[in-house]
C-alpha cells in the first residue's frame, strides 16, 4: 500500500529530531493481513470491493463516451474554425463522401454552397449556440442553432439563425458529416 508506519512528528520541534512524549504513526492497510484485526479494515475492503468496484467500473465505462463527444464536438468547432477561416477545403476533410444534405445536396454540392457563400461575402462568422450531443456507438447526432454573418466591412452586412441538425458516423477514429439540415427556427425571418 502507499501508506507505511513511519512515525509522524506532531510539531516542527519532533520534525527537526527532538521528538519527546508519544507520536502517532499510520499503519499500512496491507499490515493488518486478509482482513483479520480492526473491523474498520474489513468495512473498508469490504467498500472497495463491492461498494466501490460496481461504481468505479461504471465511471471507466462512461469515459469512453466524453471523449466520442469531445471529438465530435472539437470537429464541429474545426469545421465552424474553417467556415471564418475562408477554408472550404478545411470544412470538407470533416464531410463523408456519402453526405446528404437538404434537397438532395451531395458532398459537392456542399463545396458548392459553401464556395458561393465564401465568395458573396469577405468575412463570414458563424456563431454556436450549445451544441446537443448524442452518440450510439459509431453514429452520433449533433443538433445546435447558429448565427451565420457576412461582412464587406467591418459591420455584418446579413445575419441569419439557423437551426442545425447533423449526423454523423465514425470512419478510422475519427468523425465525419454524412447528413445535415439547416433551416430557420419557428418565428424565424
């Protein structure tokens, strides 16, 4: 175990070796055997290995999820990172050759759409709001609205809401864009 029995000086005298009267000691919890002696040992093993093994496992378990979410959302900030970053080639890296957007749109369609809105526009931010997560195995959903402005100058010249569904699937480790809708939300202009 990581605790031994070496004495523990009670002041800064007994810790510089002028140790008078009693020190306390803490003793190993490997030192009282299989169990035997304190009933505070047998309690404490006893939490380890069925109070806290059930739970501990469950905590492994459930950290391989955060960081599938991790990864997704870190892709979806790249792509959104792209979009500002005027890079349709960057955008494209996250998108499957499969993708399927609204109207039929394909993955050269998509190169298309974002190409034009590049070029309408000399700056272009896009804006997240909380991004929704849901991830079954090797597939994932990622919901989350954005606000998408284009400038000329250095005030947007158009703003729009969009209200952002994706799917997604796991291909070699990492995510990929195999469908997405946008549209404007309910009251939306």
């Amino acid at each position: 175990m990581l605790i031994d029995s070496t004495p523990i000086a009670r002041t800064t005298g007994q810790a510089h070796g002028a140790t008078r009267g009693s020190s306390s000691s803490i003793h190993s919890i490997a030192a009282q055997g299989d169990g035997g002696g304190k009933p505070e040992c047998r309690s404490l093993r006893a939490l380890l290995t069925g109070g806290l093994l059930l739970p501990l496992l469950a905590l492994l378990v459930a950290c391989a999820r955060p960081a599938d979410e991790a990864a997704l959302r870190d892709t979806v900030a790249g792509m959104q990172a792209a979009v500002e970053a005027r890079d349709a080639g960057r955008l494209l890296e996250a998108v499957a050759e499969d993708f399927a957007g609204p109207e039929g749109m394909d993955r050269e369609g998509l190169r298309r759409y974002v190409t034009l809105l590049l070029l309408r526009r000399q700056r272009v931010g896009v804006v997240l709001g909380p991004v929704a997560v849901d991830i079954h195995g090797d597939r994932a959903a990622a919901r989350f609205d954005a606000l998408v402005t284009g400038a000329d100058g250095l005030l947007p010249r158009s703003a729009e809401v969009l209200r952002v569904e994706t799917v997604w699937r796991r291909e070699g480790g990492e995510w990929r864009l195999v469908a997405a809708d946008w549209s404007q939300p309910a009251g939306g202009h």
